[in-house]
C-alpha cells in the first residue's frame, strides 16, 4: 500500500487526532492490539495486511502511526526504498536541525514528525510518523516498560502452545 506522508497531519487518510473508532472505520478492526504500554501509555493497533502499527494514546487519539513495509511518500518519493545515505540526505534537507542518534542509524526530525532507523546502513527499516509533542510527553519509569515487555512475551508464549 502507498501512503503519502503529511507532517504534523498523518499519512494518507489517516491523521493524528482520529479516534480509534474512526481508525477501524478507515482501515476495519486491527488485526491485532496491544495493551496499553506502561511506558507512555498507548495501545498499539496493527495492520499487517496495510503494513501498519497505528499508536492510540490515553485520550483516545492517533498519536503516532509505523510503517512496517508499506510505501511511505514525501516529495514524491518513497522513503523505505531510498538507500539510508539518500533518505538521511532528503530529511536533513528538510530540517538541517533533525538529530542522528545511535551512530548514524537513528534520525529524529521533529519538523516533518519523522523518526527513521536502520540496522545496517542501507535501507531504513524502522519510520515512524509522529504529531507534535509525541516524544516530549510524560514517560514512566523504563523498569515497568521492560516488564510489559516481559508480560507480552509471555502471553505470546502461552498463546503458541
């Protein structure tokens, strides 16, 4: 699926601020859901067959949507088939100021509400599509994070046998 990216706004028809009801209306039930996340809060919605994790936050609000191998479009190009050099290279020309973290692999630019990865620094792998404010809202403590992450594991275990 094809998805031109908006900053600020969303991704195709999807946009920040959708109720999640509004977000089954668009894209049908997810196929699957994760409970809310200690951490911030928000329950993960995804869409494998659209390629997409969609993030709900405690108002009930689309907060922050993934692309997980759908094509993501900016200015006409798709981001997820630009090598990393070409795709940091696009972003940084769109905000001089967007961070590099991680070594080079994570890039963070708040102006277009893109955070990008990559493992290997050919092709990125990770882009999520944020509204603002997303990354300055309160957290919790990353000790309860890593037990919902433990919790999930083991309930995905126990579903498997």
């Amino acid at each position: 699926m094809r998805f031109d990216l908006v900053p600020h706004v969303g991704i195709g028809e999807l946009r920040f601020g959708m109720s999640r009801a509004e977000v089954e209306e668009l894209l049908g039930p997810p196929e699957r859901a994760l409970p809310p996340d200690p951490f911030v809060g928000d329950v993960q919605l995804f869409y494998e067959s659209s390629s997409l994790a969609v993030a709900i936050d405690a108002r009930d609000r689309v907060c922050a949507i993934e692309s997980r191998g759908c094509e993501l479009v900016l200015d006409g190009r798709d981001l997820r088939a630009e090598t990393w050099p070409s795709l940091m290279a696009l972003i940084l020309g769109h905000d001089p100021e967007a961070s590099v973290e991680e070594g080079g692999l994570s890039l963070t630019s708040r102006r277009l509400g893109l955070a990008v990865n990559t493992a290997d620094e050919e092709l990125p792998q990770g882009l999520l599509v944020f509204e603002p404010g997303y990354f300055e809202r309160p957290r919790r403590d990353k000790a309860d994070y890593a037990a919902w992450i433990a919790e999930i594991a083991a309930k995905r275990r126990e579903r498997e046998r």
